[in-house]
C-alpha cells in the first residue's frame, strides 16, 4: 500500500518536476519530509515546507485531506493512511526553511501559581456565617 509523491522545487519563480517517489502509507509526514531534505538537500536545511499543488484534492470519509495549501506542521506526526488510500498520486512542492527550535527551559520553576488561591488565606477577610432564609429557596412544583 503506497502512493506516488511527485516533488516539485521552484527555481528562479519556476516551479520544476524534481522526482516521483513512491512512498508507503505507514510513513508520518515527518519521516517523508526527513527523507526529502536528506535527498535533495543534503542537511543543509533542519525543516520542509510542503504546499499541496496537486489539481484534485482527494477527501475520503472518515480520512483526513491534503488541502491546496501548505501542509500544516501540527500534521507531521500522522501517518500517511489518516491522509489518503493507497494508489494514489499527489504534487508537491518543496520549500527546504531553517526553523528555530526552541525548548522549554526545565531547570526554572514556573512564574505562574495556578493554586495560588487554594494555597493562601486572606488575613483581612472576616468570617461570615451563613444565613439561612427559606424564603430565598421557593419549593419546586
């Protein structure tokens, strides 16, 4: 079970057909895009844009889709059967970026107190007892 990827690359605001691969649906995004950066790019670059060109956009039930857009980078880690069926063919176009990664920094405690409230007794608020009126709860009929 496979589909065919046809690459395409703009040189000098001319997009070209690079190659056609011939990808297994059990690959992420992620593990495609890796593969075309090591390619065709030789780790020049650290990240892959990749914008769907092709004419059809293929939408099956219960599946996701490759929408005539650039693919967003919260869908690298799907696999390729969420996307599509097998034996079909996209085109794509490739645009190699370097993307700054940046990671949280573990070492600091955080700045927020969710709990702060919970944790903490106002000294200046005075203790109210609670007032019962029946009249304020009516019966319901």
């Amino acid at each position: 079970m496979s589909i065919q990827i046809n690459i395409h690359i703009k040189n000098n605001n001319e997009i070209q057909l690079k190659n056609t691969l011939t990808i297994d649906l059990s690959k992420s995004i992620l593990e495609l895009k890796n593969m075309i950066l090591k390619d065709y790019f030789n780790n020049t670059f650290n990240y892959l844009n990749l914008t769907n060109i092709t004419e059809r956009v293929y939408k099956d039930y219960g599946l996701l889709f490759f929408d005539k857009c650039r693919i967003p980078d919260s869908l690298d880690n799907y696999l390729l059967n969420k996307m599509t069926t097998p034996n079909r063919t996209f085109d794509f176009l490739v645009e190699p970026v370097n993307k700054e990664i940046k990671l949280p920094n573990m070492n600091q405690p955080s700045k927020i107190n969710f709990f702060k409230k919970y944790n903490q007794e106002d000294k200046n608020e005075i203790n109210k007892d609670y007032e019962y009126v029946e009249e304020d709860f009516p019966p319901l009929m």
